[in-house]
C-alpha cells in the first residue's frame, strides 16, 4: 500500500521532532555533567584553601604565643598548643629554638623564636599549593 504523501511528511516530521528531542535531552544532560564536575572541582578548591588557611593561623597564633612567651598555665596558650603540637610534631627537632634569657621567669619559660613553628608554615603552605595545582592539573586534562 502506498501512503498519502502527507501522512509520510507527517510521520518525518514526527521523526525529526524526536531526534531533536533526544539530541537536546543529550545536549542537557552533557551540561548537567559539566556542571557537576565543575561543582566537585570547586568545592575540593575550597576546601583545600580552608584546611590550609586554618592550618595556617592555627600554626601562626602558636608561634606568636612562644614568640611572646604566653604564660603555659592558661587555658587558651593550652589549647592551641595541644591542637598544633600534631602539626608541628615532624618539625620539633628541627632546629634548635632560641630563648630569650629572662631571669625574672624561674621555670625557663620565656619568649621564643620558634623556627620549627616557621618552618611548618612554609612547608604546609607549600604542600595546600602542591595540592590545589594537582587538583587543577587533573580536572585540566578531563
């Protein structure tokens, strides 16, 4: 049987409207995909910086404090010794830390200048760089 030529224009253009469908259905979900990498991709950046950034002033308010010579008794100098001290662990033997002689302090507390302390801020800092250009090196290549 032949059919009406404007039955097979209508079934080609019902044809075409479904091609068109799936390819804007493909083209969207490409889209979606794109955006969620961009998502995770943004997001790991993030945190890399805020790890780091905490990192950071956790390790720079410690080294002020030694620098200073905060008194060890009180709560908050305990507290952010005790959290950075994991930070600065693979540092402490370093180098040697220089005392300022104080004889009014008997227990040998006093001010000091911490290169450990430093030294671990440039090395996590180098390390939170290290991490975010290998992060942008491997969704660079996708």
């Amino acid at each position: 049987m032949n059919k009406d030529p404007s039955e097979s224009n209508l079934d080609r253009q019902q044809e075409l409207r479904h091609e068109e469908e799936a390819f804007l259905l493909r083209k969207e979900e490409r889209t979606l995909r794109t955006r969620q990498r961009d998502s995770s991709y943004a997001w790991i950046l993030r945190s890399i910086y805020i790890l780091i950034g905490f990192l950071q002033i956790l390790l720079s308010l410690r080294f002020f404090l030694r620098l200073m010579g905060a008194n060890t008794e009180n709560q908050f100098t305990q507290f952010i010794y005790g959290i950075s001290d994991v930070f600065v662990a693979p540092f402490s033997t370093l180098f040697t830390s220089l005392a300022a002689e104080d004889s009014t302090n008997p227990i040998g507390e006093g001010n000091i200048f911490d290169l450990n302390v430093l030294m671990a801020i440039v090395v996590y800092a180098l390390l939170g760089w290290l991490g975010v250009s290998l992060v942008k090196y491997i969704y660079a290549r996708r």
